[in-house]
C-alpha cells in the first residue's frame, strides 16, 4: 500500500440538508459524479496506548485512483482534525498517535470522505470509533492449587475466554490419565487423551485446537475439529522421505495456515489438508515460534547456549540475527508492539533494532511470555518466578519465588485483560496458578 501526506487542516463540519417529497416517485438513480454514501470501508486495525491503526478502502467512484481522501477525528471533548491522502493503490492506512501521541484510554470517533480532481464532495465511509488501552493494574489478587498427584505435570496453556481455557501435559483427574484438561468456568475437567508427550497447544474456537509434541523422537500433531482427533503420528508418516523430529512449538493465523517447530531444524507447515515439511537451512533445535500474520512469523533456533532469530516473511525464511545474545525459550508479539524474546534474559525487538529489557528483581530464567495486549504482559520462569508489564512499567512479582534447590517452574501462561493462568511443575506435582487483575 502506498500513501503519502499531503497536508494537514484543521477544520469544522458543515452539513447541507435537502429537502424532499415523500408523496413522489422514487428519483432515478444518480449520474456520475454526484455525491453517495457510506461506500468507503473504514476499520480499525489496532490500539494501543497513544496510538490508532486505521484502514480504509478506496471509493467504488474512484476509477482512476485520483481522489483526494480526508480522514477526520473527533474526539471526546468534540475536537476535531482532519488529516489528506492521495492514494495509489485499492486501501491506505494510517497510524494515528505516531508523531502527536494520543491520550489513553480515550475514545476517538473517525470518518473518511472522498473529494474528486475537482474538489466534489463524492463518497464518505460511515463513522467507527476507537479506544486507545489504558494501562493495567499491578496489583494481582492470586490463588494457587496442585492439581493430580505425584508425576504430574503441564506444559502449556491456551484459553479462548476465562470459561474456556485449555493446559496440556499429563495430569490424573478421577482415575484417569490425561495430557489434555480444560477450565470450564467453574474446575477443571478432563478434555481428551490423544497419543504422544504434548509440549505446546494453540486454539481458534473449541471446535479446532492444535497440540504437538513428540512420539519417541519423532514429532506428534493432533487436530481437533470439535468431535475428534486428527491425529498425525510421524514416526509413521515421511512424505517425500521428510523426517519430523520433535515438536516444541505451535501457531498459527489462520486454520489453513498453522506452523509448528522442532528438534533438529525441524518446520512443518499445515495448509489445511496436509502437513509439509519446510526446509529453512536450520539443522539446530527450534524453541518457539509467534506471528501476528501470514507474512510476519518469528522463530528462535537455539545452538548450545546462545539463539538466533528468523523471520518468514511470506514467502521464505530469512535470518534477522545470527546470536541475540541470549538462550531464547519463548515469542510474543501483540500486532501493534515489539517482539519479546525470553529465555536467560527478556529482549525487545522493534524491526531494526535488539536490546535488553530491564526489571528489577528479574534474576531467573524466562521459560514463556504471553500477554492479552501490549498493557498486559506476563513472563514466567524458573523457581516460580513471575514479572509483568501493565503497558508503562516493569515489575517483578515474587509472590510464588522460591529459593535455589526447590524445583518450580512455571512453564506457561496465558491471561485476559482481568484474569491470568499459570501452569507448570511444583516438586513432581502439577501447579496452576491463577489471579484476578484488580
């Protein structure tokens, strides 16, 4: 998409009525040139704190990719700019906040309109609004609980909302054995039992989930498309002579566009009928993978204690660095932030440039970093420790810390805006952790 600025004005809104006779005939559909309606597709792609992604469609009117656009916005004390555009190509956006900072937590009402060479009022888009984030609270009302017996553990955790959240491992609930468990609301409950050690789980709806894992060796997919398993067990299964190794890690955007990683270079691709091994020149374990689309994917390939960076673009897979420096475990991205990488340290990426983020107190390692948004941001790690981002500062939680010598890990978590999970391994026992956001 290209767009380029061309002014900046200030104005106020003026609205000529006409009036009309509803005893007469409908009038005949209008020639070109006269002015229509609400035929411009506006949305919005993002919030963040300061900072507003909108997108929009050219006019239906606009042949020849020759009008000028003003994108305007009001906001809650009834201020209002509007912002020019000539557009060459189908859509623009524009990121509004990026050189005038908008104030949190506040509402902003936008309205494109389309003007032809001649400066003809043609087309306008209907009104949508948007709220900046504001920041999240520190302060965590928290609840802990071991959950089957000696043995036990979970690697992961993924939730679609607070009534429907998912943890994979191994754990015994009634007599039974299990490496899927769900929270319904109310405790947690078996789910399914599928084949494999699963390491890592990733979900669109309840009725499609993927886990991974490993078989022995070899790697280990499950599908669930709300009834049952597809499962794929690759000791068994070498299309084209492929080996899959071990499966560390799962995402995806799309339910025909799912990627997992693994020991020994290992990449498969998922396209909605079949999964293909794709050969990215890594032959060294691969820790974990996170996008935010289809041509923004980020992977961590690890060679004794330091980790490397990849990015796929879209079309392939592309070294951003050769050594970041740390033992990486784990991604996160929110669409409108920086990338997070943890591990033996947490780094942030903004596309250029790699540094270290600081929190005082952090001293143990990072094994996951999820958050809901760029305001609310959990690590989790060796010996129970905890940290969190509320979207302006930092701050280490020591709450379940314990001393050198006791085993606790917490291996994953996943939040809301108002609540957190934590699932992990406390002395041989599965742990879940979870907290109100007050």
């Amino acid at each position: 998409m290209k767009k380029a600025i061309v002014g900046f004005l200030l104005i106020g809104f003026s609205l000529l009525l006409k009036s009309c006779n509803t005893t007469e005939p409908p009038p005949p559909p209008p020639p070109n040139g006269t002015t229509v309606f609400n035929t411009i597709n506006l949305t919005i792609e993002w919030a963040d704190l300061h900072r507003i992604k909108i997108k929009w469609s050219i006019s239906l009117e606009d042949t020849l990719n020759s009008f000028r656009y003003e994108l305007r916005r009001k906001d809650e004390s009834g201020g209002e700019i509007t912002k020019n555009f000539f557009i060459s190509g189908s859509d623009t956006s524009y990121i509004d906040g990026e050189t005038d900072s908008l104030a949190s937590g506040k509402n902003f009402i936008y309205k494109v309109k389309a003007y032809d060479t001649n400066d003809k009022l043609i087309d306008t888009s209907k009104a949508v609004t948007a709220k900046t984030l504001s920041p999240t609270s520190h302060d965590i009302t928290w609840d802990i609980d071991t959950l089957g017996q000696q043995g036990n553990f979970l690697y992961d955790i993924w939730g679609l909302d607070e009534n429907n959240v998912y943890a994979v491992g191994y754990s015994t609930l009634n007599g039974s054995n299990y490496n899927i468990i769900k929270w319904n609301g109310t405790n947690w409950q078996p789910f399914s039992l599928v084949e494999g050690v699963l390491t890592d789980i990733f979900c669109f709806s309840n009725n499609n989930i993927i886990v991974v894992g490993s078989f022995g060796s070899y790697g280990f997919a499950a599908i669930w498309n709300g009834a049952i398993w597809e499962e794929t067990n690759f000791f068994s299964y070498f299309p084209n002579g492929d080996t899959i190794w071990a499966l560390n890690a799962v995402w995806g955007s799309s339910t025909d566009d799912i990627w997992a990683v693994g020991d020994k270079g290992t990449i498969i691709h998922w396209d909605g009928s079949e999964w293909r091994k794709i050969d990215a020149g890594i032959s060294t374990r691969i820790t974990a993978i996170w996008g935010i689309s289809q041509s923004e994917i980020y992977i961590v390939p690890i060679s004794g204690v330091q980790s490397s960076l990849y990015r796929y673009n879209g079309l392939s897979w592309e070294k951003i660095f050769d050594n970041i420096g740390i033992y990486s475990t784990t991604l996160w991205k929110a669409e409108s932030g920086n990338l997070l990488i943890g591990g033996t340290s947490l780094l942030e990426y903004d596309g250029s440039i790699l540094q270290e983020v600081y929190i005082s107190g952090r001293t143990r390692g990072i094994v996951k970093v999820r958050g809901s948004e760029i305001n609310n941001v959990f690590t989790v790690g060796d010996f129970g420790e905890i940290t969190h981002f509320n979207g302006v500062s930092w701050i280490n939680l020591d709450d379940f810390e314990v001393p050198d010598g006791r085993y606790r890990v917490l291996y994953s978590v996943w939040c809301t805006e108002n609540k957190v999970f934590i699932v992990g391994v406390d002395e041989n026992r599965a742990i879940i952790i979870t907290g109100i956001i007050n």
